[in-house]
C-alpha cells in the first residue's frame, strides 16, 4: 500500500490522535517524550519512523495530505 493510501484509509479520529501528539511534540524541546510517543502514535497507525526529526516530518505530511484528499 503507498503512503497515499494509507493515508486516505485513516479516519478522522485517527487524524486528530495524529495531530494531537503532533502539536505535543513541536511544542516541546526535541527529543523530549512528547517526540517519542509521536512515533508510537505514528507507528500504530502503520507509519514507522526511527527518529523523532523523522516522526514530526511524517505527521506533517500525513495531516497535510489527508486535509487535501478530503477535497
């Protein structure tokens, strides 16, 4: 499955839990636990990243592009 796909398969719940923990972690210094449970977060819904730079770059592209596959 592309990374668009899944993206589109996520609901809108799944898109706040992301923006949430998202918010968290740039609101925080980097690296802080807010960072990690990102990545947890993003990992449970099948986006795997290895670095909490890497999980805050993928949550954005994710929120991004699931607010404009909903047009």
């Amino acid at each position: 499955m592309s990374f668009a796909e899944q993206v589109k398969n996520l609901k809108r719940s799944d898109i706040n839990d992301i923006s949430y923990h998202y918010d968290n972690a740039i609101d925080t210094e980097h690296g802080s636990g807010d960072h990690w449970i990102l990545m947890s977060v993003l990992d449970k819904y099948g986006f795997r990243t290895h670095s909490p730079t890497k999980a805050v770059k993928v949550a954005e592209e994710i929120i991004m592009l699931w607010y404009r596959l909903q047009k």
